[in-house]
C-alpha cells in the first residue's frame, strides 16, 4: 500500500497540453510526484472525461492497494482543467503535449505554446512517429522543444524516448531528464530521429518473427507467447538485451559474443526479414489463437492486471536493485 | 522463504545424462519437485563436481529466503551419483540428456539408453540445436525420444520447447508434458524442427535489433537496455508479444493490428536484415558499453541477482494469476 518512491522532482507546476491515453497517462505520473498539473484540451466535455477516467483510475488502484484513498485525493487535488491554452500555461515550468499524430496539429500547438510560454519553459512532445525538427526546429524556441515518447502507459511503464532539435540546448535537456527522472520516470537518449525510435524498432522485430512462427505452422500462439512470458521476458524484466547477453557466459558478452557470433549469424540469416502481410486472413487466425488463450476475461480487466503486476515488478526491483 | 508452489508429479525417478551447466538445473528442477534423481556422467570427477555446484546452489537459495535449510537438505537427500549408464537408469521412469552438443555423443548415448531401458521410459534431450529425428529417428524406441530443450537455468525459468521424432507416439508426448509441467516447467510443443527453434530466434531478433541501434550511434548499450527492461521486457514478463499486442487497443489485437499493420509494415521494412559482424571491433564496442552500464559487480553475482529477482516475478505470478 505504497505509490512507487519518488525522487525529488524539480518543477511544481506542469500542463498537459492533449488528453487522449497517453495524456492521461501523464497526468497520473505528474500528479503521483506531487505536481500542480494543469490540463489543456480545446473541448471542455474531453477535458471532464478525463477527470473521470483520473478518478476511475485512482479507485481502481486503491481497490488494488497500490495507493491509499488519501493518496488518490492527494492527486486529484493538484488538477486543475482549461480549454484556454494560455490559462492552461500559466505557471507550468514544463509542457507535455500528447495532441493527435498529426503534423500539422503538432506544428500549430508547438507554434502556439511557443509564443505563449516564457523561453525557459520546457515543451516536450509524446509523439511516437514524427521527428521533433519536423515539428518545432523552425520555431525561435527550438532549442527548448523535445520529444519526451513514453511506452504506453506512461505510469505504469517508466521508459521515455527523449530527442532534442537541432537547435539543442543541452542544459535544457538535461533539466527535462532530471525531471522526468525526479517523477520517476526512465528517460533514455537518443542521438538522432529513426522511424520507430527504439521501443517500436524492439517491438516489431519481435512481432515480426512471432507473427511468422505462428504463420509458418511449428507452433501455437500460446506456445510463442510461453516462450516470451515464461523465458526470455522474465529477463527482460529486469535486464535489457545486453545486459542478458551478459550473463550468459562466465566470462561476460565478450566471451558469449565470441563463442556464439558465428551461431547467431546463422540463425538470423534464417529468420524471414518481410513483413507479414497483416491482410484478414492473418489477423483472425492470429486473433483466434489469442481468444483461446485469453478466455473470456473482458481486455479492461487484463489491462488492470498488467498494470497492477507491472508496479510490483518494479517494486521488487526497488527493493532489490542490481547489485 | 518458500519454494515455487509444485503440482503434482508423475514420475518418483528420474535420471540425468551429463551434468554440465544444463544437466545441473536439471537436477534442481527434478529434486525440488521430489523426485529420486539418479546423474550419471561417464567421469566421476565430474559428478562429483556436479554435486559440488547444487550444494553451493541450494545454499545460495537458502541465503536468499527461497527456500530453507529443510528444503535444500530435502533435494541433497533425493540424488545418487553414478557412472554406469544402466545403473543410472535403474528405476528411472524419465531421462532428461543434456550431454555435449555433438551428434555422434547425442545419438550414441541415445542409441545405449533406447537398449538400456524399459519402453515406457521417457528419454528427453536437451539439445538446443539439433533435431531429434537425427538424434534418435532411427532408433527402435524412437517415438518415446523427444526433444525438450529448456531455457538457461531451467531451475529458474520454466519453459521448455519440445519436439517429437516423426514416430510420436502421442501418449507418450502427453505423459512427457503432464511430467514436466508437474516439476513445475512449462513445456510448450513444436510441430516440426526449425534452427534456434522458437526461444532463439527471438532472442535473435531482439539481438540484431539492439546492436544495429548501438552500431547506427542511434542511442547507446545503456539506453537500448533500458527500453527493454523498463519498458517492453515489463510487458513480456507476465504477457508474451500476442498477449501484449492484444491489450494494445481497447479492441483487442484484431483492432490493433488492423490499426497499425500498416505502420508495422512499413517500419519492418525499416529494420536491418543483415547479421551483425560480431567481430572484434564490433564486440569491444558493446563490450564496453556493458562494462560502463554493470559497474564492478562480478557476473557470479549479478547471475545470482537474476535468479532470485525471477523467482521473485514467478512467484508474483502464482499469488495473482492472469483474469
């Protein structure tokens, strides 16, 4: 019956600037640090629909004794709701916007939020497609302007891909990570803009070669999952790719590279680099499997318990961190 | 302080042919579960040494709480060491072979059991590479020979990929399944052989993904990880890909991919196919990425670390299961 143990976070007031899934998501991390946490969206119906959804959600988690009821209150106390972007801003040392992937909204609110916000505001963006230059390098605050992509959802799933514009400031990029590290988040750097970013890169090489083992007849769906759930995810949980690979030898990657380089070459010449096809046909026998596997529990409750099973995983890496 | 809570098993005597590192958390797996574990390596050398590693194993686990000092002197209680193969299988009701990788020893000790042993006895290998038509589809006994390759360590992660010679006696495979899962693994079925079978060639996928977005400069060894173990790898430690995917939409994984085939489609093309290198230059870069992201922690250490924050989601697992 404890929230996740925050480290110090550096800005008192935030603003959400869209509030779709991924929005509210951030408006949970936000406001579990103990943030004034301002939310904008230009329909006010959309705007108390997600408070409804903040309030569901915090039930759901004191339900699931993963916060206290004061808790929860503690949260809803620090929301305020704008249609006004301006009011919306006022105050917010640093901008999360999650508005639809489309460009030309994403270019309109950055603009926008550009001109409003005092130029030591730092304006983040949830975008998970689109390159952070295409969106904000022409304007005169650039350099305060990023990509702050979190996996989905954000307050369950520490991970955030963050990408600068050109116009970087690392001193500003800095002050975004230590925050979002400060609300407990995990934010990772990357260099340059690729499709996909990391995560989604990770994710389909995975579904790619999942989709493909299902379709090529040597085994189930539910015997491809097994493999994930109770083999290689259960040390992806707690060390990424490397950090396995690691451990799979006495003697570190090195000596595993080394002495299985030549297997692993092999193996993924073997593998079958097209995409599937994702046509009907595809999509039912694999939805059929994932029925059969998934009985009839409806998908809100699976997704309560991911979540709720995700927080004590990383609580038990709290509690005993790598050595 | 309490072992992984074990159904049922079927078999009170078991044998393990070769005690290297597989054989001996087969061994842990087998005397966990209550079974006499009767280990037979042609050197006496060795199983003594084998014995060697599952005391300091056992006394490991009961430094860490996982199990007491009642239970490791339990599993000790339960093994006998031998050098003579039919003395080995005297009893024996199922026989798990992790001997070297090498098909001439793979199918001479295959051939010698199949004569060995009474008909009904269940002969496993744990090969990880090869098909166990060549192993032992020739022999008499072939359709009680299957293949049932577990993941590194099999103590600690339960699922096992098996995989029948075309002479399948189909009871026999159920009995192999019923076996396995009452020691507490998870064995999922393949229907016919592939190269890396299903856990590698994932574990492939993921490792060519993660070295070409070190070696792009895209990002570094630390924040490919991290993507994983605080993002992806949290959801793949309870789901496997398809059941993640299916609570990626409030539809299901019919809406979701029917939603982003097409953008999953267009980022696999994105993807690089090409092996890495894994040469000397390509190996010292992550290798050193590594060192920074590990710190001083020797590998023993951090393995132990492993096993027992696994155990730890396993048992999170069990307390509350899938809706």
């Amino acid at each position: 019956m404890e929230e996740l143990k925050m480290v110090k976070n550096i800005f008192k007031t935030v603003a959400v600037v869209g509030t779709g899934v991924i929005g509210r998501g951030w408006i949970r991390v936000f406001t579990r640090a103990g943030c004034h946490t301002r939310i904008y969206d230009i329909d006010s119906s959309q705007t108390h629909k997600t408070l409804d959804w903040v309030k569901r959600d915090l039930n759901r988690d004191v339900s699931d004794d993963i916060i206290s009821s004061q808790q929860a209150q503690a949260c809803l106390s620090l929301i305020s709701l704008h249609t006004d972007l301006e009011e919306a801003l006022t105050g917010a040392q640093y901008v999360q916007e999650s508005c639809p992937e489309q460009l030309e909204i994403k270019q309109s609110i950055f603009s926008k939020m550009d001109e409003i916000s005092p130029s030591n505001v730092i304006l983040s963006s949830s975008t998970s497609g689109m390159d952070i230059e295409d969106i904000a390098g022409g304007l005169r605050g650039a350099s305060r302007c990023f990509t702050a992509h979190p996996c989905n959802p954000p307050h369950v799933l520490p991970v955030v891909e963050m990408m600068p514009t050109k116009a970087l400031d690392s001193v500003l990029l800095e002050k975004a990570i230590d925050f979002l590290s400060g609300v407990g988040q995990k934010p990772i750097r990357m260099n340059f803009f690729i499709p996909g970013y990391l995560v989604n890169r990770i994710q389909a090489a995975v579904v790619r070669e999942a989709i493909h083992l299902v379709q090529s007849g040597v085994a189930g769906v539910e015997a491809v999952d097994t493999v994930i759930s109770d083999g290689l995810g259960l040390r992806w949980a707690i060390f990424g790719n490397f950090g396995t690979n690691n451990t799979n030898a006495d003697g570190g990657i090195r000596e595993y590279y080394n002495r299985f380089g030549q297997t692993y070459i092999n193996l993924m010449k073997e593998l079958d680099s097209n995409p599937p096809d994702f046509d009907k046909e595809m999509i039912e026998q694999i939805g059929q499997g994932v029925d059969t596997m998934e009985g009839d529990a409806p998908i809100s409750d699976i997704c309560r318990w991911r979540d709720r099973m995700i927080l004590k995983i990383r609580k038990l890496k709290e509690q005993d961190p790598h050595p």
